[in-house]
C-alpha cells in the first residue's frame, strides 16, 4: 500500500519526544458539555524539558540544523514562552549552545514571578544564553544580529523560528494527526490552542494527505486571529507542499476561532479560567492561563454552542504550557476560587 506521507518519512529527523503521546477520555468534562466522545490528546507529555506540543516540531527543525552543521541554535519568544524552553531543553540534550532572545514588554501588566520563574527560570537552568529584546525594538533584525555575531565569532548558527512554526516545524504535526487517527479513527473534530500557526498547518497538510475528514479549529490565543489563520494559510499550504498535496490545499479548510482569546495575549479573561478549573477539578488536567486555559476555554464555548453533534467524537489537544502556571499566581487562585459544582 502506498504511503501518504512518504515526502515526510524521506525528511532528516531526531527522536526527541515520547511518542505516541496518551490519548485519554474526559468523561465528565464531556458529559457536562453534552458529548458522549470526548478526548485529550495529551502532547503535554512529550517528555524533554517538561513536555509540549514543540519538541514535536524541534525533532524535524533541529534534524535540519544538525545536517546544515550547526554548533549552536538561535530562537526568539517572549519572557514566559514555551517554545523558548523546549528549544533550550532539546539544545542541552543535544549538546548545542542555545541562544534566546528573550523578549520583554509585550504583556503589559505582569503577575509576581513572570520575569524568573516558570519558562524563564527552565530556560536558565537549561543553560541557555539569554538575550534580553524590548518588544518595541525590531525583533526580528534583532535575532539576525545575535546569529550574525555568533558567525563573526567563527560559529555556525542555526535559526529556529518562532514557536518552530514553519513547514519543516510543522511536519510535527502531520504526525501528530497520523496518531489520532490511528488512536480513533472515528474522530470528527480536532481543537487546540493556536499562536504561531505550525501546529495547526500541520494537522490540517497530515489530514489532508491522509485523506481523512476530521475538521480542526483552532482557539486564537494571541487576540488576533485574522493574523494566526492567515499564517496557517501560508504554513499550511508550505506543509502541504512538502507532503506533495499542495494541489489539494484550500485554505477554506482554515478555521481560527476568536470568541475565547482575553483581552490580549498573556491576559485571561473569565472563560479562561472557568475552563482551568473545570479541567482541574473533573478531570485533574493541569492548564496554564496564556495558551492551554484558552484552548479550553474555546472547547469549553464550541460545545455549549453545539458546534459539535453529541456523538461526534472530538479530540481537544493539550499542547502543553504547565510551567507557565507558576508566572501567574492571581490568575490561578481566581481560577480556583471558581465555584463549579461536581
């Protein structure tokens, strides 16, 4: 039988994640939501450096930095980034210097702890170079100086985009997708947190070479969803290419959901944190406030809106971000002052 995924079995990858991640059922979240079957593909599971949906998508772009021969790896995220720390846990475990830059200013109103713990105290202790960048500054010329003088000093760096959300980032997820359909091959509908877009190019290029109905939607946790679906268009339709089904590509299929994103990124609103203690205290899954208790959050709405048939098999993808729990501490005693009746 001809393989699907043939163009992504032929591309160079590192075993960094434990794989398949468990794909577990919610019974009482699902039955106060109405759904007979509801599951959560647990990515936060995937083992190095506290888990996350990243290290997926670091075993594809790192394979790429090892063959290009990179001796140290360069990658940006705010103060509070899980991409940031999964980069610097895979650069320990490989052996590669790794240099954040780190960039500070975008949530405008922080909580005790925000600037040394959680992500940020993981990413030092991981040993990573941290390079502070002010948010106003221009970001991105900023990470090209930092890779530019790592090569003036006879290095070879390697640039690893945001949330290794590019094509090759992405390829994470065609497997991604390959596992839940294998886990149920009944699913209908895919949800999870959406920011840098790889994630969700990613399963929607693997379901679509596979062939398979299941629809995905993404919850915008960035409060600007025009611009994540327009970055998982261009994602997507790159994924797609590498998969050899650009043809088929349609970024009709691309769906950001918004209702649930707070005020701005890193801020929670009281969605979020209904969802985080709903999670907590009917199935015992830990969510932090900026991408996981968002993601649930649109779960959480999408069902009370009865987006989803009651027999319709859903899978909701914890992609990780514990960590971040311990940045927020007024957002996850408000969380738990939710009162919920169980």
């Amino acid at each position: 039988m001809t393989d699907k995924l043939a163009g992504l079995r032929a591309l160079p990858r590192l075993r960094l994640a434990h794989l398949p991640t468990p794909l577990e059922a919610m019974p009482r979240l699902g039955a106060r939501l109405g759904l007979a079957s509801l599951w959560v593909k647990r990515d936060d599971c995937t083992g190095l450096g506290l888990g996350g949906n990243k290290i997926r998508k670091l075993e594809f772009c790192l394979a790429a930095a090892r063959d290009a021969g990179a001796d140290c790896i360069v990658c940006g995220g705010v103060v509070q980034s899980n991409a940031a720390r999964q980069v610097a846990a895979a650069c320990a475990k490989l052996g590669l210097e790794c240099h954040l830059g780190i960039m500070s200013g975008r949530v405008a109103e922080t909580q005790p702890g925000y600037d040394s713990n959680g992500n940020i105290l993981l990413d030092r202790l991981y040993g990573a170079v941290v390079h502070d960048i002010p948010w106003s500054e221009d970001r991105n010329a900023r990470l090209r100086a930092i890779a530019a003088d790592l090569r003036r000093a006879g290095r070879a760096p390697y640039l690893v985009p945001y949330g290794a959300s590019d094509a090759l980032g992405a390829m994470g997820y065609v497997l991604a997708g390959e596992e839940i359909v294998a886990q149920l091959p009944d699913v209908a509908w895919i949800v999870h947190a959406s920011g840098s877009a790889g994630t969700q190019a990613g399963l929607l290029a693997g379901l679509l070479a596979l062939g398979h109905p299941a629809r995905v939607i993404g919850i915008d946790v960035d409060a600007q969803a025009a611009r994540v679906a327009a970055d998982v268009c261009r994602v997507g339709r790159e994924a797609a290419a590498l998969l050899g089904v650009a043809t088929r590509w349609d970024d009709a299929c691309v769906e950001v959901a918004g209702a649930w994103c707070g005020p701005a990124y890193g801020v929670a609103d009281t969605t979020t944190e209904e969802a985080i203690a709903l999670a907590a205290r009917l199935e015992g899954c830990a969510l932090d406030p900026v991408y996981a208790g968002k993601g649930m959050a649109g779960l959480i709405g999408l069902a009370r809106a009865a987006r989803f048939g009651r027999d319709e098999s859903v899978v909701w993808i914890h992609t990780g971000g514990v960590p971040g729990i311990f940045a927020y501490p007024d957002t996850m005693a408000r969380a738990g002052c939710v009162k919920i009746k169980v």
